[in-house]
C-alpha cells in the first residue's frame, strides 16, 4: 500500500512539474521608466503559477527577487529597471519542463514627476459623482457579463447610468460656473451585485484596480476626458481608496496571503456554520455576518490619541468598514507596494492632477507616511488630500505634512476641513450672539489655525457626498451664500459639491441616495435642464449667477490666494475676515442676524484706512466705507477696494 501511496505521489508531482505555465493577467498591465523608484513589483495570476522561476534578457532590467505567497496562484516578481529603456520586454516563466514567455511593455513618462503641478488653494475643486451626474453614452449603461446588470433612475441607490463621457459632454458648463478643478468619485470597477435597493454605483468598493468601470467608460475615455479637461483650464483629482477594496475582488475569493487583509477569519469555512451566524448594522444598514467578524469602531481618535487602548485601535484600523469592503492590511510590504505603484500608474497613464484618497486615518498610519512620501519624491509638486473625519482642528492638523503635533510625518500635504464643515452647518440654523453662536462657532475654527503648518493647503467644505445637502430639504439661499462666501475668501483650499450651484437639495434621513440625486438636464428626455441658462428656474439662475460671478472673480486673485488673512471677533451679529495684498483689500461680511442691522465701519479702521468706497463683489455695486454700512436680514457683502 505504501508503494502504491508513495507511487502516485511521484506522479502527482511529475504532473504537476509538466503542467502548462498558466499566466491569466500581470499587475501593472504595463509600466514606465524613468521613475526615481528604479523597483518594479509585479503581480502575476495564474493558475498554480507560486513555483514557477521567473526570468528576463532585456537592457537594464534584472529580477531583484521573488516573492511566493500562500497562495499557489499569485507570484510576485519584483525588478529593477535602473537604466531600461522604453520598449517590449520578454518574461521568462518555468516550471519543470514547461515554459512560457510574456511580453510586457515599458513606456516612456509623458514628463518627468517634478514637472506635474497639482491643485492649490488657487484652484476650486467640484466634486462630482459619476453615476449621478449625466449620462453621455446610453450603451455602456448596463452589461449582461457584470455582476450588476440593473440601471434604474427610480431607486435612490441603484446604478442610474450617468458615466465619463456624461462629464465630457459639459466641460464647458464647468467653465462658466468658473471652477477649476474636478474631483470624480472612484471610478475604477466596481463588479458588485445589488441587493435589490443599494448597489455600488458610488465607487468605493473596487474589484479591478487597473480599470475604469465599464459603465463609467474606458481607460482610454478617462485618459481622453482629463486631456480636454487640461485644455479647458480644468484639473482632475481622482479619488482613491487604500483602506478596503470591493467584496468581489479576485484576492478575497482567493486570497495572495493568510495576512493581505486585516481579520479575514470570519470568512474562513469553518466559521460558516449557523451557530456562528449573527446579524449586525453598519453604516450602510442591517448585515448578516459571524462572531468573528471584526466591525471598525468608525471612532478615529485613538490612531492619534497618546492614551489609546489596543483595543480601541485596532477595532478603528483592522475592523472592516462595512462586510462588503475587505480591510487591506497594508503593514504588508506586498500590499503596500501595490498600492503605490498603483497610485504612480494612474498619475502617469491619465495624467491626473491629484489624488483624494478616502478614509485616509482607518489605513495604517506608518504604511500610508510611506506611500505620502514616495509620491512626494516621484511627484514634488503633485498634491494630495486626505479625508480626516473628525471635527477637532487639532486632529485635522496632526495630520498634515510636517506637522508639530504629531511625532510621525504623515507626509500628507492637504487635510480637508470637518472642523469647519460642522461649525457652518450648525451656525445656519442660529442667530450670531457676541460670544459662541451663529458666525462665533467659524471664528473659533480659524482661531486655531496656528496648528496647521500650512492653513491654505487645508480644504474646506460645507457639504459633500457623505452628508446632508447644506440646504436640508429646503432653499435658504441667504445662509448659503454666507456659507459660499467665507469658503471662497478664507485661507483655505476651497471644494463644492454638485448641484449646489442650482439649489440641488436633500438629507440622508432615508438613504444616501437623496443626497446624491441626478443632476437635472444630464439625461435625455429630463424636462428640467439646469445646465443651461433656459433650462433653469429663475431661483436656480439667481444662484448660478451669483456663485459663478463669485467664481471668476477668485481665478487669480491673489489677494485671496496668497493675502494676509485677518479676522474680527463678531460684534453685534456681524461677523468679518479680511484678505490684504500687496495694498489690495477685501472685506467679506456677514450678517448673521435675521433681523436688518449695520457694519459700524470705525471698528474695522486697521482694515479700511482712508478709503471711501469699495465695491461689493457679489453684485459689482458701489459701497460708501466712509460711514456705517446697512446691512439687510442675513445680507453677504464681499468688498474690495
């Protein structure tokens, strides 16, 4: 028997020694040199490809070594470029007596790293979701190979078929409101079922992470949209995720190693049985799960506080988001090192202008200083904001590249504002006192600004795609132009949220779909066009005028971009900041009473000097600043002079 046993065996491996070289896809799809990072990882999937010895014969590339994981269908094969040139490379797979032989190219960069400016406190940034915004090309709507074959318009969380080539179409709508840059969410692919009521149309959930979703486009239409955006003035962020991919991700099926994602136990077999079984809720709703499913706290704090349990940090950074979205452990090297390449591949094939990479802090702290740091070599000029949810200006400013607050260097040159996202959502709802409400709660944001090493390179908002609309369920449009104003005349790195330029509203009190509503006029056959002047309601033109005027005024304007910024305690319901450069003025004012009051101009000397008059900014109408200004209920005023 044992010779039978040891027999088969011998023919099992002899089998398995002479089986074809299996390569089904190589991670990056192709690369570029040049790059200061001379190393190259490479991830090859293939069937029982883990043994296989790997070779190359090109000029100036050797393999450096060779990583095999737990898994028998993944190698990583990593080289050293230093010194190739441009062209197609031969790779060398072997197993046994069998052999195979792959091309892959290496291509040229378009310009070197230091040449690729990205956004600043000069631009404006427009978020925009995809999926919501238009719908350019009614082919690519739905496909019968994706997991997802549902677009439907009625269902406030379903596909609703807006993609790339929908945002193409309306550049030039971009250029007349008069913002400069466009932040997409996620576009990659997103190979996800629905439920019947939620799907992944936001983006966040990738399953393929070297391609654009099919139902937003092609590579090529991503790479096509941001070349006619840079013609037209226009930047492009993309957003990124590094935290969590999407639940039908070929790693999660077949997993690259025991440690690629944090507490993967719960999907072990043995833990499917129902005794194991429990049902928990998320932010996205009620889920089914078992008692080794690991939840994130969503309480980013202990990342950064000096008393932090274990406990409490590692529920934050190693729990999942949601079971949906497996947690990346990017204290991998593997993992990491995909990840980077991942974000330079993205900026060299599309030529993207920024990245905006989500749940910034839940991702480990060490390995994304690295990735902020390699991208900070390769792309000096490049920019990238990282979301930092937590209302404290402290803990936003830890967070920032170079910061004293912090003893580890996140490297992360942009934060984005919650602090003053909260205070200008509670401060609409009240009246402005002399001591914490109303406008108070912004001057006690900006008091703080000492923390950040670089305030400008902060970016603020009043709403975005994770939070009611600004406007609620109705249409003040008195408090947002208040809001609208201190966000583009403050020292801060400003972003707007689609539709608010046409008094798109809705909260999340049902679903988050009713704050990511179709932008009206994107689809054919929509009655109401609110991208054209004649489509939109005399409320909607008012508000598109007034911000766009706003808007063109700020495009290099350097009193706003680089001007000393001067702020006054609130006195009387009157709330003011001041810009000054080089003998140049603006004075933004606010009323925050609901109730006709006065700017007592004597107060505001050290600002207005000897000038009488100035010109308000929002309506191109001569103001008198040589005697106190009347104020309507809740009036906006922006001087210069």
């Amino acid at each position: 028997m044992k010779k039978i046993i040891a027999s088969l065996v011998f023919m099992g491996s002899a089998i398995s020694m002479n089986a074809a070289v299996n390569v089904s896809r190589i991670e990056p799809t192709d690369w570029y040199v040049g790059m200061k990072d001379a190393s190259l990882q490479l991830m090859v999937y293939g069937k029982d490809i883990k043994n296989a010895d790997v070779t190359v014969d090109y000029p100036g590339v050797k393999v450096d070594s060779i990583a095999r994981l737990d898994s028998p269908n993944y190698l990583l094969v990593y080289l050293n470029l230093d010194g190739a040139k441009a062209g197609e490379m031969t790779l060398n797979f072997k197993q046994g007596k069998q052999s195979k032989k792959v091309k892959y190219v290496l291509k040229n960069r378009e310009m070197a790293g230091d040449k690729r400016i990205g956004f600043s406190n000069e631009d404006v940034l427009y978020m925009l979701m995809p999926d919501r915004f238009a719908n350019g090309n009614l082919k690519n709507d739905a496909f019968k190979n994706m997991r997802d074959k549902t677009c439907d318009r009625t269902a406030p969380s379903l596909r609703h078929g807006g993609d790339l080539e929908g945002i193409r179409q309306h550049l030039d709508y971009f250029n007349q409101l008069g913002v400069t840059a466009l932040w997409f969410t996620p576009v990659l692919e997103n190979d996800s079922p629905n439920d019947g009521k939620n799907s992944t149309y936001h983006g966040y959930a990738t399953t393929n992470y070297y391609r654009v979703d099919p139902r937003f486009g092609t590579n090529e239409e991503y790479k096509q949209l941001t070349a006619e955006a840079h013609k037209k003035g226009l930047k492009v962020v993309m957003d990124m995720i590094f935290n969590h991919c999407g639940f039908d991700h070929p790693w999660v099926a077949d997993m690259p190693s025991k440690d690629w994602f944090n507490a993967p136990e719960w999907l072990a077999p043995e833990n499917q049985t129902p005794e194991h079984q429990k049902k928990i809720g998320t932010v996205d709703g009620a889920a089914k799960v078992n008692d080794k499913y690991l939840q994130t706290s969503y309480k980013l704090t202990p990342v950064l506080d000096p008393y932090a349990s274990k406990v409490d940090l590692t529920e934050t950074v190693d729990g999942w988001f949601v079971p949906s979205m497996p947690d990346l452990n990017q204290r991998n090297p593997h993992v990491i090192k995909y990840l980077i390449q991942n974000s330079e591949w993205w900026i060299e094939t599309v030529g993207i202008d920024g990245i905006r990479m989500d749940t910034y802090p839940y991702a480990d702290r060490d390995a994304m200083a690295h990735w902020m740091k390699v991208l900070g070599e390769e792309y000096p000029h490049f920019n990238t904001v990282g979301e930092t949810w937590v209302t404290e200006p402290a803990y936003t400013a830890a967070w920032q590249k170079d910061s004293k607050l912090s003893e580890k260097n996140s490297y992360l040159p942009t934060v984005m504002d919650f602090a003053f996202f909260d205070r200008i959502n509670s401060a609409k709802n009240e009246e402005t006192d002399d001591w914490w409400n109303g406008m108070n709660r912004i001057y006690n944001v900006f008091c703080y600004d000492y923390l950040y090493p670089n305030p400008k390179s902060v970016m603020a908002f009043v709403e975005n795609h994770d939070t009611d609309r600004f406007l609620g369920e109705g249409k003040d449009t008195l408090v947002l132009k208040q809001a609208l104003a201190l966000l583009l005349t403050v020292n801060r790195t400003p972003q707007l949220y689609y539709g608010t330029e046409v008094l798109m509203n809705g909260t999340k009190s049902v679903t988050d779909g009713n704050v990511r509503k179709d932008f009206p006029g994107g689809w054919a056959g929509d009655k109401h066009n609110a991208f054209t002047a004649e489509g939109r309601t005399q409320a909607e033109n008012q508000m598109f005028d007034w911000l766009s005027r706003l808007l063109h005024w700020r495009q290099g304007n350097e009193v706003i971009t680089k001007g000393k910024q001067t702020q006054f305690c609130p006195q009387k319901g009157v709330y003011v900041i001041a810009r000054q450069y080089k003998g140049k003025n603006v004075m933004t004012i606010i009323n925050g009473k609901k109730e006709a009051n006065e700017l007592n101009v004597s107060r505001y000397a050290e600002i207005i000097g000897k000038a009488e008059k100035a010109t308000d900014v929002t309506n191109g109408r001569t103001v008198l600043i040589n005697k106190n200004v009347k104020l309507r209920p809740r009036q906006t005023m922006i001087l210069e002079f």
